[in-house]
C-alpha cells in the first residue's frame, strides 16, 4: 500500500482548523493537528524535530491570534501568532521543500475601495491584527516559494465562536437586535473554506509547479452585518428583528475595513474552485445548529 499524505494542521483545534478535520479528503490523507502543549509552534527546535519524526507532504497554517480587539494591547502575542509563527512555518517547510498554505485575512485592507478587493490590490492595515497579518504574509511569500495565502473573512460555522451562533444565541432572550449596517463583506462557511483549503492543498502536493501565492477564498455575494444577521435569524424562524445601526454607534478598540469583499477569480482561474452564494451556506449552518439543538 501506498504511503499515507500526511498533512499538518497549524491550530488544527480552532474554528477553521476544526473545518478542516471535518473536510472530505481522500482516504489516504492522514491529518496531524498537534495542540499547543503537542507542539510548539514558536519554536525552531521543535519544529525541527516533528519534521524529523514526520515526512509530512504539506503544512496548513490555520494558527493565528485571531481576538482583532485584544491585539491593540497585546500586540506582541499578535505578533508573535500571526507573524513569528508563520515565519517559522515557512522556512521549515521550505527547509523540507513541502507546500505551505496559510490562511489571513480581509484586515490587511483599509476598506477604503467600493468593490471587493483583488489580490494584488495595495495592502493598507488599519488595526495590529491587521498589521500583524500582513507581517505573516510577508514573511511566508518571501520564505517558501511553495507558498500560498488565503485570505478569507467573516467564518461562520456551526462550532466555535463566530457571528451567526452569536446573533441566534442573543435572539433567544431579545425581541430586537442592533446589527451594523454600513459595513459589508463576504460571509464565509468554514466548510466551504476547508474543502477549498483542501482541494488547493492536494494540488499544490500533486504538482511541484503549482501556481503560488495570494488567493482570497470567500463565499459569493456580498452583506452587511445585518443582513448577514436577518439571513441567520429568518432561516432560524425567529421572531427577533434586527435594528440596523451604523457602525459609529458600537465602537470598538480595533477599526475594521468598512468594506472588507473579497474577489476569488485568481482562485477560480488557477485552481477551478469556486464558491457558492453565502446565503446557501448559511441556511446550512444554521441547519446543522438546529440539530445539535434538537440531539444535543
Ligand atoms: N474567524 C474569522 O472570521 C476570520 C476572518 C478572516 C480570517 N481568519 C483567519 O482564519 C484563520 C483561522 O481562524 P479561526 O477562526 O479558526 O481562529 P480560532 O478559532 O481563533 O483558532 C485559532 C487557532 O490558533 C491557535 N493558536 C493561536 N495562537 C497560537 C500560538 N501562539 N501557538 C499555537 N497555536 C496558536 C489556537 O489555539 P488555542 O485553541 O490553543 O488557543 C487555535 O487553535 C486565522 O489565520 C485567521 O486570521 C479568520
């Protein structure tokens, strides 16, 4: 029988790294996703050594400081996460001459264009999460020349802590929501995001002259936080109504982009994978929610 694929899972445990385990691969695909006390990922040494001890065929990068709020003031732990890490990432695996897939983020623009932003569109981060992230990019593209970056944004899924469980665990005891509605993006599946990861993943595995580095992998369409919250909510057949506000009244420690859509036709074009409308995986999510509360 044919050696196992082996592919290591960075922060394998997180929302999107739990995606990933739950992603249909091939059969002969084994998944490490090591936790923190497993690995330590800052370190060069232990890096080293589970390289060692692995033939691992490729590395996904699902780790990041991801709290965009708390970072204003622990920018060090941001940084070390969101760019250390993936540094470190990138030369280990160029040291193994292996693919690196990374994932960052719609916080490394401004939100100042009025389209969805293209890959190769000027970077300008507005906040250190943001900063922090671009600093990663940076350093896995110039480290690894199998590297590419996906960047996504607004996760959703049925587990871990995201918008959609928020706005449905917070429409239990409340008739009425205020949700922000000047600022749009693209809601993106977790699952989606995973097969996508894993589909670019295999190819790049398969083919030692994959195309390489920035992709954007989002659902289709477009929304604002509060459509993105009436969706949620309507598909849940709740009674709760979203008050739209703008995004000056909630302010927070950390700017967001006002506009953070992301265009995907690089990943289309080099990968033939393409997105379906968020609004379908949503209606999934929130599915799947409505069973684990049903058998819990
Ligand atoms: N969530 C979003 O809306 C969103 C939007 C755009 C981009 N992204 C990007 O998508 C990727 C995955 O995000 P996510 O939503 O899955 O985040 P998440 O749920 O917060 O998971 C992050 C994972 O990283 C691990 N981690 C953090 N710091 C670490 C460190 N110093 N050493 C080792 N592991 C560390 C965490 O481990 P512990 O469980 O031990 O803390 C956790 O498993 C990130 O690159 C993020 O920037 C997310």
């Amino acid at each position: 029988m044919a050696d196992p694929i082996r592919i290591l899972i960075a922060g394998g445990h997180g929302q999107v790294g739990q995606a990933l385990a739950h992603a249909a691969w091939p059969d002969d695909v084994r998944l490490h996703r090591p936790t923190r006390a497993d690995l330590d990922l800052t370190s060069a040494t232990a890096l080293a050594e589970a390289f060692a001890r692995t033939p691992f065929a490729a590395v996904i990068n699902a780790a990041a400081f991801t709290a965009v709020d708390e970072a204003e003031t622990h920018p060090d732990e941001a940084f070390l996460a969101n760019a250390d890490i993936p540094a470190r990432l990138s030369e280990a695996t160029r040291r193994a001459g292996i693919p690196l897939v990374h994932i960052s983020t719609d916080c490394v623009f401004d939100g100042a264009l009025d389209r969805p932003y293209a890959e190769d569109d000027a970077t300008a981060p507005i906040s250190v999460y943001g900063a922090s992230k671009r600093t990663g990019e940076v350093a896995v593209l110039s480290g690894n020349p199998r590297a590419a970056v996906v960047r996504t944004a607004w996760v959703v899924s049925a587990r871990g802590r995201n918008f959609v469980r928020t706005i449905l665990d917070a429409a239990v005891s409340r008739p009425e929501l205020a949700v922000v509605a000047n600022v749009v993006g693209s809601p993106t599946s977790a699952d989606d995001l995973a097969g996508a990861l894993a589909a670019l993943t295999l190819a790049m595995i398969a083919d030692p002259a994959a195309p390489t580095g920035v992709y954007h992998c989002v659902n289709a369409g477009e929304a604002s936080w509060a459509e993105l919250a009436a969706e949620a909510l309507q598909l849940a057949g709740s009674r709760t109504t979203v008050l739209p506000i703008p995004a000056a009244d909630r302010p927070a420690p950390a700017a967001r982009p006002a506009n953070s859509r992301l265009s995907c036709e690089r990943l289309t074009r080099d990968y033939g994978v393409t997105m379906r409308d968020w609004r379908a995986a949503v209606a999934d999510i929130v599915a799947e929610l409505q069973l684990q509360r049903v058998a819990p």
